[in-house]
C-alpha cells in the first residue's frame, strides 16, 4: 500500500476548499428550509446638532438571545447592521434627543436585505424634544 505524503501548499488548498465550500452551501437556509434570517440596518441621519439617543432591536437568534448592545448615545449620522433570526416578528428603532434648536430635523430609515422599507422624518419641537419610533413587521 502506498502512503500519501500532505505537503503545506497541498494542505492549504484543501482547507481553501472546504472554507469555501461551507461558505456557499450554509447562507440561505437552515436545516428545515427556513431562511436564516433578516439581514437588517439602521441608518439614522439629519442636522441636529446635540447627541440623540438610539435604541434598536440589536441582533436576535433564534432561541431569542440577543446582544445586551442596543442603546447608544451619539452624534449624527449614524448606522448599524445586524442579522434578526428569521421566526422574529419584526425590529423597531427609536430616537430622541433634548436641548435641541427647535426645527431641526432627523430622519431614521430601517432597510431589510439591503431595501428600504421604512423611513421617518423627525424635527424638533418649539420646547427643544425629539421622538420619533420606528417599527418593521417582516412579511411572512
């Protein structure tokens, strides 16, 4: 019998292969056909000129564990990307700010798999608040 000798660049293109091969056959769906999730992004812009506060849905698994990461304080503009696990009913995006200059504006677009499904334009009231809520019910 004749021994097979595995030299390094023949050792790499076999963990090239495979790496690749895992990557094309594990995106789309999972073991019972379902998608394996929502890849969704949040993109919060405007002229407001103090810190605003964001929460968000962060990204969700799905056994329901999710990152304790979902509120930021911040300037603008700002964006997030995570991935909602596909039995998820839907992702919300929430933005306030106060002491602001009466009439500026900020507007919040929540996209899904690289599409824009919502978007909302907020602007500051005469007492200096901002709140504007944003939710995306995923179709089935």
């Amino acid at each position: 019998m004749r021994k097979i000798k595995f030299t390094l660049p023949t050792i790499g293109l076999i963990a090239i292969f495979f790496l690749t091969t895992s990557l094309f056959t594990a995106c789309s769906k999972d073991e019972n056909g379902n998608p394996n999730g929502h890849n969704v992004r949040y993109e919060v812009t405007g002229n407001i000129t103090v810190p605003v506060t964001i929460q968000y849905t962060p990204t969700v698994d799905e056994n329901g564990d999710f990152d304790d990461d979902y509120e930021v304080t911040t300037n603008l503009p700002w964006e997030k990307d995570v991935v909602i696990a596909y039995n998820a009913s839907g992702v919300g995006c929430n933005v306030s700010a106060d002491d602001a200059s009466p009439g500026q504006q900020v507007t919040v677009k929540i996209f899904e798999d690289g599409k824009e499904v919502i978007n909302h334009k907020g602007v500051v009231d005469a007492d200096g608040n901002l709140q504007i809520s944003l939710n995306h019910v995923f179709k089935r």
